[in-house]
C-alpha cells in the first residue's frame, strides 16, 4: 500500500510540474536587447509608424532602455515628442517615473530611465505634432520577469 501511494505522489507530482511548464512555455517573454518590437501605425495617418529597438533586456528590476523609430513622416519635423510607460490594471490605471529622451536624429529618439516596475502588459505611448497634427500610438511591451 505504501509503494502505490508513493506511485501516486510521484505521478501527481510529475503530471503538476508538467502542467505548470506548459503554461509558461506559452506565456510571452520580454524583450531583450537587440530586438525590435511590433510596428504600430497612426490611425489618422497610416502612414506614420513606430517601433522600439530595445537597447537593454527588459525587465521590472532594471532600468530599460530603448530607442523609438518613427517612419513615414518624408522628412517632416516631429515637434513636442513625449513618451511615458503606462499599465492599464483594470479599474484603473498607472505610469511609471518620467523617461528620459534624448532626440538623436528626426524621427529617432532614445529613451532611458524606462521603469517597468510590475510584470505585465504595459504600453509605450508616443504623443508628437507632425504636419501640425497631433499623434497618439502605443506600442505594447509585455513584462514577464
């Protein structure tokens, strides 16, 4: 009795563990430096996108460090650039400390001091005037250590 109850213990035991590795096998990782995130388009000038090359490995113990790349804008001056973190939890929603940007070229932008202090799915958003248009986009970031 005692050999099948430990029969069972280890067979309850390996199938948890398994459970438990194919849910994470699934689940998105973070970014890590080098990679490129998703390109997110303008919906009032489709043209107009963006997408973060991550300078550092992402994470919510370290400070982050990306650049932003916008494209389409032919050459135009991006005016009053801005960019903050942001997690929506729900009922309610929070950013994280001011980032630091510095423009290295029009349309290309380095930001520091990014803290993702949860894991989770956080937002990058953009705000800039182009062709005296205001513009809005948010590039998703999820955070999984």
């Amino acid at each position: 009795m005692s050999l099948m109850m430990s029969i069972a213990t280890l067979l309850a035991s390996i199938t948890l563990s398994f459970s438990a590795s194919a849910q994470t096998f699934n689940a998105p990782t973070s970014p890590k430096a080098g990679e490129l995130s998703a390109i997110v388009c303008s919906e009032k000038t489709p043209s107009v996108c963006a997408q973060l090359l991550y300078r550092t490995d992402i994470s919510s113990e370290s400070e982050g460090q990306f650049q932003v790349l916008i494209q389409g804008f032919e050459g135009a001056t991006i005016n009053n650039f801005k960019a903050d973190l942001w997690m929506n939890m729900g009922h309610h929603g929070h950013g994280s400390s001011p980032v630091n940007i510095v423009e290295n070229a029009n349309g290309v932008y380095l930001v520091t001091n990014a803290w993702f202090v949860m894991r989770g799915k956080w937002d990058v958003r953009l705000d800039f005037v182009l062709n005296g248009q205001a513009e809005h986009l948010e590039i998703p970031v999820y955070v999984a250590k």
